[in-house]
C-alpha cells in the first residue's frame, strides 16, 4: 500500500507479495464524506469505505453489498493508538500499535490476524500488510484503509 493513498480523489493498487497489482482504491472525490472503494483486479466492488459523519466519534463504515460488514472507531480509553472493530458477522477485532508510523496489528481474541509494516520496504510512502492465512483479506485492507482515513 502507499501512504498517500488517501489524497482525495486519488486511485492507488495495491499488489500481492509478487508484485502483481491486487486490488484498487478507488478514492471518490467531492463527497461530503470521505469515500473510498476497494475493487479487485477486474475492476469489480469488493468493499465501500466511508466515513460517518454527525457521530460523538469519528467512525468509519465498510460495506459490502449495501449492508455494513464492520465499522472502526477509534478506542476511547488508552494511551497508545488503539482502535476497535466491529464486524457484523464474526468476532470483533482491535488494531494497536504505533498506527501513523503504519506499525500496528489488528487482533482477533489476542491472536494476530494481520500486520501492518514499513520496515519491510525500502520504497518511499510503502507498507506492507500481511494478513494470516485463512482471514478475508479485501476485509483486512478495507479495515487498513480505513484506519488510514482515521489519521
């Protein structure tokens, strides 16, 4: 992923470990609220980002097919960055770590389902996410966007 990916309007892939373009963020300009879209390779929806506006805390929404999957918010209490993930359909997740330097991982029950780095990359405004096997990765890098737009 790049860092810049959240200028507004912008259009930013996301490849696989071999270099292969994977998914697109499409961003959405002129929007009241920040919008994104994640496509596959073949240019297909696979998940909407959009921030909520009018809310006691900044949240974003990820949907699929019209319905909300899971919404991030950032936690209330602590002093490190913490988020918290609700997803509708499956365990609730927690992102920590050092979330603007993009060195975090996102939890499922105390069990890392993904991780978030820049160490791994020599290029400018890159990082990697490394997602566990067996997890719904457009999720995963939907949740990553999205704690992005947080920011």
């Amino acid at each position: 992923m790049r860092e810049k990916l959240l200028s507004i309007g912008d259009d930013f892939w996301i490849e696989n470990d071999q270099g292969h373009r994977a998914y697109k963020v499409n961003g959405k300009a002129l929007r009241v609220r920040d919008t994104f879209v994640l496509e596959d390779a073949s240019g297909d929806e696979v998940a909407r980002i959009q921030e909520r506006k009018l809310s006691v805390r900044d949240k974003v929404a990820i949907k699929r097919g019209g319905d909300t999957a899971a919404t991030v918010h950032k936690a209330l209490v602590g002093l490190r960055d913490r988020f918290a993930i609700d997803v509708k359909d499956g365990a609730d997740l927690k992102a920590h770590g050092n979330i603007v330097d993009h060195e975090y991982e996102i939890e499922r029950d105390g069990n890392t389902v993904a991780t978030i780095s820049k160490k791994w990359f020599r290029v400018r405004e890159s990082y990697g996410v490394e997602i566990g096997e067996g997890e719904d990765v457009p999720l995963m890098l939907a949740i990553t966007v999205a704690i992005d737009s947080l920011t």
